[in-house]
C-alpha cells in the first residue's frame, strides 16, 4: 500500500509558537461543513480472541476488563471526560523528558521525534465531523493518503494523493503538488516539504522546488527530520543516510550492520538527537554527533516508539508465528522486558503509548490494548485495517475501514467503547484503503481517508 507522509522538524516541534485557529472560520468553495455528525454505524459487541488465538478473555467484562474486574478510575473514562476539556492540554507528554514544556502539534507522522502517536491535547468528545477537504485531483486516480500534519506557522497539511498546503485560520489552500506513485514525504523547518519516492529525494519551500536528487538505493523507511533541519531515513539494505535539508547534499552515514529491512519506519529520534532504527535483526541506536552505533540488540522488532517519559523504547518482539509488545532501556538497550499476551503479528502496528503503562495497536483485525507489567489485555474486532492514537485524557480513537465507509471509535484506556461514528461512505473501492489519526493543536481529530482522498475534522 502506496502511501504519504509528513514529517515537521524537531525545532518546530519544540519551539512552537503558532496556534492554529479554532476551524470555524469560511472555507474556501471547494470544501465541505458539515453542522452534525454522520450517522452512527453498527458497533461491534463480542470480543475476538485473545493471546494470538490460543485463548480467550473468558471473564471478560462488558467494558472490554479482563478477569470480570470492573476497570479501574481512569482519564477517559466516562464519568471524568467533560466537553468543556476539548482543545486543553491535560495529559502527559511522552514526547519530551519530564520537565520540558509540552509540545502542542502534531508535527509528523505518529506525532513526533519520538514517534508516540499520543498528544497531551484533550480531542473530541463526540466524534461530530465539522470540516471536510477533498485533496484529489481531477487528472489523479490514485488514492494514497496519510496522516494530516500541523505545521510550526500553524499551516495545515492535508495529505491525500496530493499534499494540500491549507491556511491554519482560513483554510484557504496556499498550495498544492501531486507527487505520484510511492512517496515519502516530510516537512521540515521552516516548513519546507521533503519527497523521498523509490529512487529519489526532492526538497520543497513554499511549494516551491528546492532540490532534486537521483539515489542509487530505493527508500523502504519514512523520513525524519533532525534538529538542525536535515533529513534522515534508511534505504532497503543495511544504511542509515542524513542529507542536507536545503541542497539534498549528503552530509553522513552510518552502516548499520544488519541486512534488508522488510518493515518500513522512519527513525525514531530523542530529543537529545539520538535515532534509533528497527530492523528485522536489531534494534540499533546511532550517535548525531560521531556517526556511530551506540548500541544494538538482537530483536526481531517492529513498529518502534520512544517514551521519553520513561526513557524506554517500546516494539512489538516477534517470535515464530506471534508477538508481543516487550520495551528495552533507551539508554542501552538494556531490561529486555515482554508483556504477558501474545498475539498474531498479522499487520501488527504501529504502537501508540497511554498512561499506567497501557500501550496500544492494531494487529489481526482488531484493536489491542495492553497493560505491561499486567496480565490485562483487551481487544475489539475491526473490519480492515486499523490507526491507533490517544488524546490527552487517555481516549484511544481508532479507525475501522472497509470497502465502501470508514468509521471512527473512542474507548477509555481499560477499553470500554464510548462512542463509534461514521465518518465517511464512497463507491465501493478495488481494494481496502488506510485511513489515518492525528490531533490538530486545536483538539480537532483529524481523519484521513484513502479511499476518497479527503480529510476530515472531528470536534469537539
């Protein structure tokens, strides 16, 4: 599946200053308000199986609490979520260490350096669509999409099967390109917009084309901005690559010792500039400043993320024909620790982090949550494929797509369902297309549809 990505740099990410305004203002012709929410679709009630298909939560509560115990009190459950909380930041931040300001946007795909897919922001409370954006075009009949990304100027990035620059205050489109089959995209500061399709690299400013650079290795990993504005990713062997964010140039590399990456993630980057890379042997993680590998670990690991709060890296671990979600110390690797369900690995990913130790992720059609240091596992049935993320008071939206309607649900972190709504209905398509999370600075979720190219604003 052919996808986009946008990626803000770490400079923007830590030194935000603009907000974007609250989507109230006039859209421009071409856009699409709308004052209620779509109609609910039918809402799952069984669980599927539990622990890789081997067993099954048999005293498992309405609510989605394994063992029959009622969940316990918890941000995102209904009795403490209040409507007047939407658009405030409430929750802990994992993408920064304890002690840093909280970062508001969402600034690259699974939200940050760190690649949490949380936001300390509070999101929606009813899953109300306000604001909608076709990003097709006429010519295109591709439908690629991504995650909408919110840049450091308060610029909307819209990602379908073309990148739609949008207004933060006005929604009016400042402009568009159409990048064609297999890119990676990633907007860096100050937000200029970076291509990294099959065999090459193209840098934007303003819409505007900055450089072109032919690559000799095709690009299997997402894009990551560092902190001084360059770009970083790995190619399909075994390399790490930084490049100048502004002439393409390379400025390092490293070798990462380990062969052909089938899995494809950008870089996890800290906030003291370490990236860390899963590949399918290892965990590797390379210093920004002498090129070298600081450490690595034995791991057949998949969908990598940094909790900065705790200073560990969390993947899912896959052995033989399961997985489980283990996390290692990101200092060196160290405390290998598995949490106690397994799963079949099936499509399993990304992770995006809660708190008390809750980490969650989509895997053989269905939602999973799971409590490391626990043995609490919950689960829900989707359709097809399946994003994860968590707002600032612990609510895990996800979404379900089939081949004609993609719908949105909320759950409280122990995984009772507080709502699931329709967002979208289109032809039915060739093939089932992703659609994707992310919260705006505003508290506005934002859905993007693959399936018909177009982003969705959910509040409040």
């Amino acid at each position: 599946m052919n996808r986009h990505f946008l990626l803000i740099g770490a400079s923007s990410f830590l030194g935000l200053s603009a907000t974007i305004a609250a989507c109230s203002g006039e859209p421009s012709p071409s856009d699409s308000i709308l004052a209620a929410d779509a109609s609910p679709s039918s809402v799952p009630t069984s669980e599927g199986s539990v622990d890789g298909g081997t067993a099954r939560d048999a005293n498992a509560s309405a609510d989605g609490a394994t063992d029959g115990k009622a969940p316990p009190t918890e941000a995102g459950s209904d009795a403490s979520v209040m409507p007047t909380d939407f658009g405030k930041s409430l929750g802990i931040d994992r993408c920064v260490p304890p002690g840093n300001p909280v970062a508001l946007a969402w600034v690259r795909p699974s939200r940050c350096g760190a690649a949490t897919r949380q936001s300390p922001i509070v999101s929606t409370q009813t899953g109300t669509v306000v604001y909608s954006k076709d990003v097709s075009t006429s010519s295109a009949t591709l439908r690629y999409g991504g995650e909408t990304i919110f840049g450091s100027d308060g610029t909307i990035y819209a990602n379908g099967e073309t990148i739609v620059a949008l207004d933060g205050a006005t929604r009016a489109t400042k402009w568009t390109h159409f990048f064609g089959a297999d890119p990676v995209v990633a907007v860096g500061t100050p937000d200029k917009v970076y291509l990294a399709g099959s065999y090459s690299i193209s840098g934007f400013g303003g819409g505007t084309q900055l450089f072109a650079t032919d690559l000799p290795h095709y690009v299997r990993s997402g894009v990551a901005v560092l902190a001084d504005g360059s770009i970083a990713y790995q190619d399909g062997a075994q390399t790490l690559f930084v490049r100048d964010g502004q002439t393409g140039a390379l400025s390092w590399s490293t070798d990462l010792g380990a062969p052909w990456v089938a899995y494809s993630q950008a870089p996890v980057v800290a906030t003291n500039g370490t990236l860390y890379l899963a590949r399918d042997t290892k965990i590797v993680a390379v210093s920004p400043a002498t090129h070298q590998i600081l450490w690595s670990i034995p791991a057949k690991a998949k969908s990598i993320t940094l909790d900065e709060q705790d200073g560990r890296i969390y993947f899912i671990a896959r052995d033989g024909g399961y997985s489980r979600v283990a996390y290692v110390s990101a200092d060196d690797g160290s405390g290998l620790t598995y949490a106690t369900p397994r799963f079949s690995d099936n499509e399993a990913g990304p992770l995006a982090l809660g708190d008390n130790g809750w980490v969650y992720f989509a895997a053989n059609v269905a939602i999973h949550g799971v409590q490391m240091g626990t043995a609490n596992h919950w689960q829900t049935p989707v359709t097809s494929y399946a994003e994860v993320i968590v707002g600032g008071d612990g609510t895990v939206y996800s979404t379900d797509v089939s081949l004609t309607e993609t719908s949105v649900s909320a759950h409280t972190p122990s995984g009772a369902l507080r709502w699931k709504k329709l967002v979208a209905t289109y032809p039915s398509a060739s093939q089932r297309h992703r659609a994707y999370l992310s919260i705006a600075p505003t508290g506005h979720l934002a859905v993007s549809v693959g399936a018909n190219s177009t982003m969705y604003l959910l509040g409040p």
